[in-house]
C-alpha cells in the first residue's frame, strides 16, 4: 500500500497522472517568463556595450574577479547539493532531504553575503549609480552606465535568491512534517528546476560582467 | 467650421503626387474588399435566414483549393504593396545631392530654423518652389517630430543627434507645420507654417533678414570665440587637427577603426573630444564644451567647418574667404600619406 | 416549467455557497470569471469616461473644457487603463477562465489558488494605478516614451509604471494557469484538432502573453529606476539610447495588440459556427492561423518606428513582415464568413455583434495594411489615422467580441436570458455610434490631424464634432447592456442548459453550471469538432 501522501487527488483533477505532470510543466513556463525578463535586461546591456566598449571594459576592471569566481563557484555547488537534495527525495531518504537543502541554503546565504560586501566594496570606491558615482576621465557616463546595469541585474539576481530561500525553508518544513515522500516530492524538483535556472543566470551575469575587465 | 472643411490634404511637394496615388489604389483596392465581404455577409445573413428553430445547416467543412487561393492571392498583393511603399520610401528618405540644407532645432515647444545664408526663423520655415531642401534637425530637450502633411514628409526630431528629412516644395502657398511626437503639456501648441515661395520671392526674403551674415560667417565668430582657432591652427603643425578639407571626409582613429567627419561626428568631438580621437593625436586635450555651445551654435560652427572643405564634386571651398587656399595632406585625416580628393556624399542613415 | 424550476433550486456554482466572503476566497474558475467581470467593467467604464471628457473637449479648436496639460493626463490615463485593466484581462479573465476548464473537460484550471491570486494582484494593480491617478495622474501617453517620461514629466510616472507592473504578474499567472490546464487537463479523448477553436486562440494568446510581459516589466523597472536613482539609462547625456526604449516598448506591446485582439478572434470563432449551424469552415487553418499570428506577431516591433530613426534597412525588414502577419488574419475572416454559405443563420444579439466584427475588424486590418506600408506611413504616423485603425480593431473588434460573447454565454454563466429586442436594438447602437465616432478620424488622419492635440486648427472641426457626436451614441450603447443584462440575472426568464443547440462541451452542463463543472468527466466520442451532424438528436436539429 503506497503512501497515503501520494494518493491524495487534489479536487479538480481527473486522474494522478493529471496531477503530477502539471506543476512540472508550470514552472518550465514560469521560467521562461524569467528568461524573458532577464533576457531584456541582457539585450540593453548588449546594445549598450556596443555602443560603449571602452567604457565597459573600464567598469568591468573595476570588479573584483576573486569574489566573483568566488561566488561562481560557491553558487554552482549549491546548485550540486540542490541536485543531490532532489535525488534524495526520489529516494526517500527524508534526513538527507532536509540536510541537503539546509545545506544549500547556508551556500546560497554566503553568496548573498559576498555580493553584499561587493555592493559595499563598490560604495566606497564611489561606484554606486543614484547613491555615490565619481569617475572621471573620458568614458565616465557611460561608466556610469555599466554599474547601473551591474546593480540592477545583479540586483534582481539577488532578489531572485532570496526568493528561491524561502522557497527551499518551504521544502524544509514540509519535509519536517512528512508530508515529502519518495511518491510525491513534486515541490522538490519544481524548486530545483528554479534554484537551478538562478544559478544559470548568475553564470551569464559573471561572464557580462567580471569577464570582459580581465584584458585590462 | 463649415467653410474651410476639407477632405484631402493639400499636396505640395515633389513626394505628395506619388504618395497620394500609392493611396488611392490602396483606398480602391481595400474598399472592395471590405465592400466584397460585407456585402456577401448581408446576403449570407438574409438569404440563409434561420427558417426553423431546429434548422441544420450545411456540413461542409474545408475546401483546400479555395483556402489556398485566399491565402496565396491576398500575400502576393501583400507583396506588391510592401515593394510599393519601399520604393516610395527610398526616395522619401534619400535627399537630391543639390538639396539645400535648413537646420532646425526643436525644443519644447517651439521649431528654431536656421538658414545657412543666416536667416533665423521661430516657427517658420521659408522656403523655395522647385528647390530641394533637406532639413537638418535635432531636439535640445525630449522626441520631437516634424511634420508637414501637405508635403508628405514626417521625422522624428531626437536629442543628442541629428535626423534628417527633405522635401521640394512644387507650388507657393503657405502649409501647416506640426510637432507630431507627444512632447509635453504644449505639444498641440508646437506648430508653425512653412512658406513655399517663388524662387524670386525667395530670393528677396533671403536679403531682407540675416544682419549677422551667413550661418558659415557666424560660425566662424564661434570658431573664435569659443577658442577653437587657438589649438584648430590652419597649418599642419598645430597639435589639434586642421579642420579643412574635414567635412564628410574618411578619418583614421587612434582605434585603429576609421569613420566618416559628418555632422554627427563633429557634435560628439564637442561633448565628448576624448571619444573618436584622430590617429596621431592625443586624447585630453581638447575640453569637453557639454553646456558651453547651444545646439543652434554647434549647427553654425559645423556650416562654418562645412565652408572650409571643398564642395562636392569640386575642388572650391563654399564661401572664400574664409578658408585658407592651401590644401594638402593632413595628419590623421585620410590616414597618413593618403592624398586628399574630393569628400564622398556618404549619406548614411 | 416544472422541470426548469426544480432544475433551478438544485445546486448551482451561484448558489452554493453564499456570502461575500465566499466569493472573494473562492478558487472555483466560474467566481472568478465574474470577480474579473466586476473589476474590468468598472474599468471599462472609467477609461471610457475620460474617452468622453476628450471627445468633449475635442468639440473646439481651442482649449475649452479642460487645459493642456489636463488634457494629456486624459489620453495618457485612457491608454492606460483601456489597453492594461480591459482589453488585455477582459476576455481572457473573464469569459477564458469560465470557459477554458469546461471546454476541455475539466473541473478548473491547473492551480486555482493561484488564478484567485491573480486577481487580487490584477486588484493591487489597479488600485496602485488608481492612486496615481488620484494624486494627480501621468501625462506621458500610455507609451511613456523617454526622454520625457524619465527626465521631464512632473507627473506620477513611477507610481503608474509600478500599477501596470504588478497588473502584468497577473496576466503572466493568468496565462500560465491556461497554458498548463490546456496542456494537461483535456478530457480523455479530446484530442489537439479535437479542440473548439476559442481553445487554440486563447492557448496562443497565453503564450503570446507568458512571452512578452516579462518584457514590459523590465522596461517598467529601468524607466523607474531612471526616475528615482536619476541614472540616465534612456538619458542620451549619460550615454543612453531613448530609442532603445521605444524597441524594448514595442517588443512588449506589438505582440501585446495581438494578445487584445486573439482572445475577441476566439470568441467569434464559437459563436459564428453555433449561429450558422455549421461547423467552423477551415478549422486547421484557423486554428493554426492564431499560431501563425502568436508567432509573427514577434517580428513586427519596428514598424511604430519607421520614422523614429531606424535604419532603413530594419524598417524594411519589419514592413516585409507587418505584411506576413496580416495573411493569418485574412484567411480567419474568410473562414468565418465562408462558414456562413449555406448555413442556417439566426440574427440573435451574439450573431450580430459578430457579423459586426468581421466588419469592422476587415477595415481594422484594412488600414493596417496603409500603415504597413512604408512610403505611407510616413505621412501618416502619429495622426489620427493610426487612432481610427487601432480603435476599429480594439473596439470595433475586441468590445463588440467581448459584448458578443458575454450574450452568447450569458445563459450558461448566469442561467438566464437577456432580453433579446434590446439587446439588438442595444447592438445596433454600438454598431452605428462606433462608425460614426471612427471613421471620420481616419479622414482626419489623412488630412494631417496629429494625435494627442488638445487644440487643432479650425478646418479639422467639422469631422471633430462627427466624431464626438458618434462618441456619445456609443456610449449609449454600453450603458444599455450594462442595465439589462444586470436586471435580466434576478428577472430574465429561465435559459435552460443549452437555449443556441450548440456542440460544445460548456453546453453539456447545467445553466449555472455545478460548482465541479461535470458530475463525471466527460469523454469525447466525437471524432470531430463543432460537430452538428453527430449531434443532430442530441441537439433536435433537422
């Protein structure tokens, strides 16, 4: 007898099959809606980037390429502990379900936490757009410009972070109450697939942004 | 309200014969097919009237043939009319090499003409019958537009570069001006009239204003004044470029990329020099003069940058006296060791 | 009689539970349909007031009612609120989500907790925008075009962009719910060309919709970060590109057009087959035409541009496609007045509002073939001849579809029949107001008239007061629906579950459906769709 967990017909599904396909294919086309907006974001950036390469690549060698790598790195870990976490919810194993995903919110955390000391980093070397901008020379407005997009693209990477840490604590809890199970843990990998996605774009974000500064 | 109540537009440049025929076929053309259907949806709707409460109609369901032919004979006409209007747009879009060039300034909420015999002129634009004029425009503020309906011409007036339209006035008259891209709280107030004259009527108006001269001669007095000629010597020794022979010419960037001096390039050397620096020149030298030259100035000084070089197809300079008669090899303008010929009309868009 | 009113008492989606509080915390697809019913009308009627307050003051050359500046809010608001809080929700939010479960079977769509969500959000939307129409209103036009809406405009433009960015999250949910329940949730049986075709239009539709939103939020948010943090994104002194706005506006809204007019094409294509007692002619190639549409639609941005300094090149490119997407279009009107021949056609209130579409939506598209083409629009862009061709479309088109489809559908979603002499005196109205109002504004276009002018030169009058006058018919003709259809809920007479004998699945049920929409679900037999001659004992039809 399965577990009574995977049993459970919400209302107004006909059948099981139903059921489960269905929050799969909800949040492909969510994140398609997010590939769109950041896709905006990627186009302006590029336009812009045509229009001002010198001053782009001067904005980019003002980042700091260690805790970007940093970061990189950490955030693709996080999306390997996310990985192991769905597996093990295919397999049951609810203990091991809850660590990994405790696991890969503490990385996401300290990712969070080194972006944020980066945002400080670039405050007080006065290369923060709206709040504190000095740059002189030649390029500086179209400096400006590169930094308004690494805030606002960053930005929004970061907001996405937080959201999908509260979307994994979500996962935690439900695991702590035994409603997971190795029947149904859809909430898992629809919360993967997003975890995953973010890690994406973080990786398009490091190479527009830390990248281009390393000829300099 | 009743007496001067119209139902075409006036049509008086080169443009307005070819447009307005393009639309009367589309009018024809779209009329008899909106006429066609309506009409067999009317005699649908009466001649298979529901008889019964319980009556069926046919079943028929597709008929390929026909979904072909409606489907492949409007995309061909579809075709025809996308060449059609290309083709009228080619030749809205690229001036006459004689046209004569106006500048206009659009600001909130006003047009500011410039001749380049030195008339300004506020919401007015005089003009000659049978001339060419090309209209050289920007905006010191948001998106203007300029529009004039009974020439057929309309362009986006933006800030921060320069746009250009042109049209030949073919009958006297005088025809509304409006600013057609939303400006702000005065945007309907932002109209004015264009006055196509007779080429000798023209001709008097042009001696009657303009004390200060031609907009070359004034741009000159900007040259000066703003301290250009003391770096811009016109010899080749000076550490600034030589400015003859620049206009429309192919320059060689420090870049390595080489680019053409037209009126866009000169506006940006004035609010950003380090940017597009010629080879053989440094950058950090010459200032940044954002906020200093108006864009109407920077117009004359480009008139004036225009008389230094030699007219199109010729090898005189626009207005003697003004330029130097020398001419030769400069650095960084064609390169080094290229000798200079006359300068290309590359008129890019 | 007896029957009817035994039928009545039994439970319905209406009756069974009561209260407000049932209907604010309700999941079931059918409220919330009515929920979006009540919002966009009363949307529909505030966009339409300030419509009236223009035509108004259009009646002079010269400022008379209002002043400039207040004239600006009025068009700037009008857009908005039309284009965001009716056109774009109301079919999709009202007449899709009724519809779409019991179309394909199901008992509600793939997440309805979610669709509830939508539209408090779609609320908060509208209630932010409200707010800053209160504080004093925006005056960019709908298309907040930089650099004036990000560098000049003392108006409340962040406070408007965020309204119309949270209204966006709810069409995205909105349009997700309907790509997920299309996808998964058909009865057994009901296979892709199986479909009605309102299925197909809305599916494109919501795809359109999933695509393109993202879009506009994002320019949304640059536009508001420009005003708040003054970094010049759009500002050409900092480096920025104010056309690039304008591409980035139009990636969003030319798809968005299309999204307006796709959901009223869906509606026509039911009521035209089930008016006509004949299956819809062409199916596939109406079908795939919304597909084709969804898709061209994308390629076209640039052709609000032809004069904005694009290359010619670019607007070469996007005229050749403006011409494609306009043959979809075309074989859809064909199909549908094929449909008509040899059918059997009734000359009820959905029927007229139909036929009246495939009108007006013909000259619509008509003139946009004139502004596709390149060497005229030029001469006519931002005049009132692109006023009178997107208007011919949007209400010419999508009201009249919208007003043909809540009559058609008003006996299953409310159980009643509205009574049907003034509904098509009410219809004629629309239809001769509607015409009178537009048509002379695309003489006025050709003659030079440019848009958003509070005050014109006096040779422009004449056709001026022809429209205003037509304005006002109109109006009379949304107030009259407006008033019968809410006396008919409580007074019409009984409608009875299926009063058009039509082929769909939503006629299979009771009028009000029961909440769970079917008792069992449904399998589809039928091998085709619209399918009358299968149907024939079924339906008593001869």
């Amino acid at each position: 007898m399965s577990d009574p967990v995977a049993l459970e017909l919400r209302e107004h599904f006909a059948t099981v099959e139903q059921q489960r396909g269905t929050a799969d294919t909800g949040m492909w086309v969510f994140l398609m809606t997010e590939l769109m907006m950041f896709g905006g974001l990627f186009v302006a950036y590029t336009v812009y980037r045509f229009n001002h390469p010198q001053a782009f690549a001067e904005g980019s060698a003002s980042m700091d390429i260690m805790l970007g790598s940093v970061n990189s790195a950490i955030l693709l870990t996080s999306s390997l502990t996310m990985g192991f976490a769905e597996l093990s919810a295919k397999l049951g194993r609810q203990r091991l379900l809850g660590i990994l995903l405790l696991v890969t919110i503490l990385i996401g955390l300290a990712f969070l936490g080194i972006k944020f000391t980066e945002y400080v980093e670039h405050y007080q070397q006065h290369e923060a757009p709206g709040v504190w901008f000095n740059r002189s020379g030649p390029h500086a407005p179209a400096v400006q410009m590169f930094f308004v997009f690494y805030f606002i693209m960053t930005g929004l990477h970061a907001v996405h972070m937080i959201i999908g840490i509260f979307l994994i604590l979500g996962l935690i809890s439900r695991n702590m109450i035994g409603s997971l199970s190795a029947a149904y843990h859809t909430p898992v990998s629809i919360v993967g697939l997003y975890w995953h996605f973010v890690d994406i774009v973080w990786i398009f974000l490091y190479a527009i942004f830390y990248l281009p500064g390393l000829h300099k | 309200m009743i007496t001067n109540f119209r139902l075409w537009p006036e049509s008086a440049s080169s443009m307005s014969g070819p447009v307005d025929l393009f639309f009367v076929i589309m009018l024809i053309l779209c009329t008899a097919v909106s006429v066609a259907i309506a009409v067999f949806l009317i005699y649908c709707a009466i001649h298979y009237h529901r008889k019964r409460e319980n009556e069926l109609g046919s079943q028929e369901r597709y008929n390929i043939p026909v979904e072909a032919a409606w489907t492949i004979i409007p995309f061909v006409l579809f075709i025809g009319m996308f060449i059609w209007g290309a083709k009228l747009y080619f030749a809205i879009e690229r001036p006459p090499d004689n046209a004569i060039t106006v500048y206009a300034v659009g600001k909130q909420w006003m047009w500011k003409i410039q001749h380049p015999e030195g008339q300004r002129e506020i919401n007015e634009l005089h003009i000659p019958v049978g001339r060419p004029v090309k209209m050289v425009m920007t905006s010191e503020d948001v998106i203007h537009d300029f529009f004039v309906p009974a020439f057929r011409t309309k362009q986006d007036v933006l800030p921060d570069r320069y746009t250009t339209t042109w049209f030949e006035a073919t009958k006297p008259g005088k025809y509304h001006l409006f600013c057609s891209q939303y400006c702000g709280t005065k945007h309907s107030g932002m109209i004015g009239w264009v006055y196509a004259m007779s080429p000798a009527d023209y001709q008097n108006w042009l001696t009657q204003g303009a004390p200060e001269g031609s907009l070359a001669s004034t741009g000159g007095k900007y040259f000066h004044q703003f301290g250009c000629a003391n770096c811009h010597h016109f010899n080749s020794q000076g550490r600034c470029p030589d400015l003859r022979n620049l206009y429309m010419r192919p320059v060689l960037l420090t870049t390595g990329k080489t680019i053409i001096a037209d009126d866009s390039y000169i506006r940006e050397k004035l609010h950003n020099p380090d940017a597009q620096v010629p080879w053989g020149f440094s950058s950090g030298v010459m200032p940044n003069f954002t906020g200093v030259v108006s864009e109407e100035q920077i117009l004359a000084l480009i008139s004036f940058i225009k008389a230094l070089g030699p007219q199109p197809g010729t090898q005189q300079p626009s207005s003697s006296g003004t330029a130097p008669t020398e001419y030769g090899t400069q650095k960084g303008i064609g390169g080094p060791g290229v000798t200079s010929n006359a300068g290309s009309q590359v008129e890019k868009r | 009689m007896i029957e009817a009113v035994a039928e009545k008492l039994e439970k319905n989606y209406l009756n069974e539970k009561q209260g407000l509080l049932s209907w604010l915390l309700s999941t079931d697809h059918k409220r919330i349909g009515i929920l979006y019913t009540f919002s966009i009308t009363c949307f529909f009627f505030l966009g339409g007031f300030f419509a009236l307050l223009m035509r108004l003051e259009l009646l002079s050359p010269r400022n008379w009612l209002v002043s400039a500046g207040t004239y600006n809010k009025l068009f700037t608001m009008h857009g908005i609120i039309m284009v965001w809080f009716f056109l774009i929700p109301s079919i999709p939010g009202t007449l899709g989500n009724f519809l779409i479960p019991m179309m394909v079977g199901a008992k509600d769509v793939a997440f309805p907790k979610l669709n509830l969500l939508s539209w408090y959000i779609f609320m908060l939307g509208g209630t932010v925008t409200v707010y800053a129409l209160i504080r004093g209103g925006v005056d960019t036009g709908w298309t907040f075009y930089t650099p004036f809406s990000t560098s000049y405009s003392t108006t409340y433009v962040v406070a408007a962009a965020v309204g119309v960015f949270i209204a966006g999250f709810s069409t995205i949910l909105t349009a997700l719910n309907f790509v997920v329940t299309i996808h998964r949730m058909r009865a057994p049986g009901l296979t892709w060309f199986k479909l009605p075709v309102f299925i197909w239009s809305m599916y494109a539709n919501s795809l359109v919709l999933i695509l393109n939103t993202p879009v506009l939020a994002i320019t949304l948010v640059m536009i508001a970060v420009e005003r708040i943090a003054k970094v010049g994104i759009f500002d050409p002194a900092l480096g920025g590109d104010p056309v690039l706005f304008q591409h980035m506006f139009w990636f969003y809204s030319h798809p968005a057009v299309y999204t307006m007019v796709l959901p009223g094409m869906a509606v026509i294509s039911e009521i035209i087959p089930v008016f006509s007692r004949k299956p819809l002619f062409g199916y596939k190639a109406v079908a795939f035409s919304s597909v084709a549409i969804a898709v061209l639609g994308f390629l076209v941005w640039g052709h609000h541009m032809f004069v904005a300094g694009e290359s010619v090149y670019s607007a070469l490119t996007f005229s050749f496609f403006s011409y494609c997407v306009a043959v979809p279009s075309a074989i859809k009107v064909f199909n549908w007045t094929a449909t008509m021949h040899k059918g059997s056609i009734s000359w009820d209130t959905p029927m007229l509002y139909a036929i009246g579409f495939i009108g007006l939506f013909t000259i619509g598209g008509m003139t946009g073939l004139f502004l596709a083409a390149l060497g005229l629009d030029v001469h006519v862009h931002d005049t009132y001849f692109v006023i009178a061709h997107f208007h011919y479309i949007m209400v010419g088109g999508t009201v009249m579809a919208f007003l043909g489809g809540v009559h058609y559908w008003w006996p299953k979603i409310s159980g009643k029949m509205y009574p049907e002499g003034l509904a098509r005196l009410s219809a004629l109205i629309v239809f001769l107001g509607f015409n009178l109002t537009f048509f002379p504004q695309f003489v006025l276009g050709f003659l030079g008239m440019p848009r958003r002018y509070a005050a014109y030169p006096e040779e422009f009058q004449m056709l001026h007061v022809l429209s205003t006058a037509g304005a006002t018919i109109l109006g009379v003709g949304y107030v009259l629906p407006l008033c019968y259809l809410l006396w008919s809920w409580n007074h019409g007479r009984d409608a009875g579950p299926n009063p058009w004998r039509a082929p769909g699945l939503e006629w299979k049920s009771t009028s009000p459906p029961p909440t769970h929409n079917f008792e069992v679900t449904p399998v589809v037999t039928s091998k085709l769709p619209y399918d009358f001659e299968a149907m024939k004992e079924e339906l008593e039809l001869v």
